[in-house]
C-alpha cells in the first residue's frame, strides 16, 4: 500500500469509528470520500490556516520530511539575530542556495538543521513556509500547480480530512430526511 492509500485508511478508520452506529452515512463513506479527495476550497484551506497551530501534535515530522524550506533574506535575518549570529555566517552554515527568486534561499536538511529533541529551536522566529504549514503548502500546490498534494504524514491533515467527511456525510444526509 503506497502512502497516499494507507493515509487514506487512517482518515477512513477514523470516520469509521465514528460512524459505526450509522449504517446508513458508512454506506455513503465512500462517495464522500473520492469527493472530498477531488476538491478543496480556498475558504477551507484558509479556515486550516487560521486553526492548524492549535490542531499541532508537535510531532515534527514537517521537520524531517520537509526539504528544501524556502527562506527569505528577512526571514534569515531575524533567525540570525535570534541565535545571536551574524546572517552571513549562518547562510553559509546552513548551506543555503539561491532558490531562483530574489533575496529567497533553499534551506536544505532532511531533518532540518534547527529540529533538537524534537523540537524547533527557532521556533518564535521560524520561516513563513514552517509558520503556515500545511495549510499554506496545500493553497501553494493547489494554486500554482492545479494539484492536491496532500502530505500524508501530518496529523494535521488526517484530521482536517476526516471532519470534510464527517461534514459532507451530514450534510448529505440531512439532505435525505
């Protein structure tokens, strides 16, 4: 089973679990679900924006999986006075490229470089990409790309899945009574 299919299971015994008692809504799981997998609203990704931080495990498997982070010039700045270190001597201890757009750099590492113990340790000051993550990465594949890409192995995400389902079961049943 690829990663794409055991996420889905996950999210699938998750609403399961929930329906167990509601043969009729179990009946339409599946209908909801190659729904729900088809589409996404800006509304909806902006909604997982707004609440993701607090829905956070911190497991930091954004951490590990996530590579290269794009970084702004600012974003280097602020994260070099943080550690008290001069911004140039951090690009280079970081091993940053150029990523193709002014003042914007590839931050390599798999897992990142500031993942300790699992834990950020630049936290207060991480990069745009880690503060809207995975909201903001789903809006950015599905606006410059035209694709869902869903990162199966974010918490986040498996729950943000499994309430679409649930919704769009409710809804669709209230719809029939």
């Amino acid at each position: 089973m690829d990663e794409l299919e055991d996420f889905k299971q996950r999210v699938r015994n998750r609403v399961g679990e929930l329906l167990k008692n509601s043969p009729e809504a179990l009946a339409r799981l599946e209908e909801a679900e190659r729904i729900v997998y088809s589409q996404i609203s800006k509304a909806e990704l902006e909604a997982l924006i707004l609440i993701q931080d607090r829905l956070c495990k911190r497991c930091g498997e954004c951490c590990r999986r996530c590579s290269p982070v794009m970084v702004s010039r600012g974003e280097l700045e602020n994260i070099a006075r943080f550690l008290n270190v001069s911004p140039e001597g951090l690009r280079n201890r970081l091993n940053l490229e150029p990523s193709g757009f002014e003042d914007w750099f590839n931050m390599p590492g798999n897992p990142c470089f500031f993942l300790k113990n699992n834990e950020c340790l630049i936290y207060p000051v991480r990069p745009q990409a880690c503060r809207l993550f995975p909201g903001g990465y789903l809006r950015l594949k599905a606006e410059t790309e035209g694709v869902l890409e869903i990162p199966t192995y974010c918490s986040i995400i498996e729950k943000f899945f499994a309430e679409r389902i649930l919704g769009f079961l409710f809804r669709s049943l209230r719809k029939h009574v």
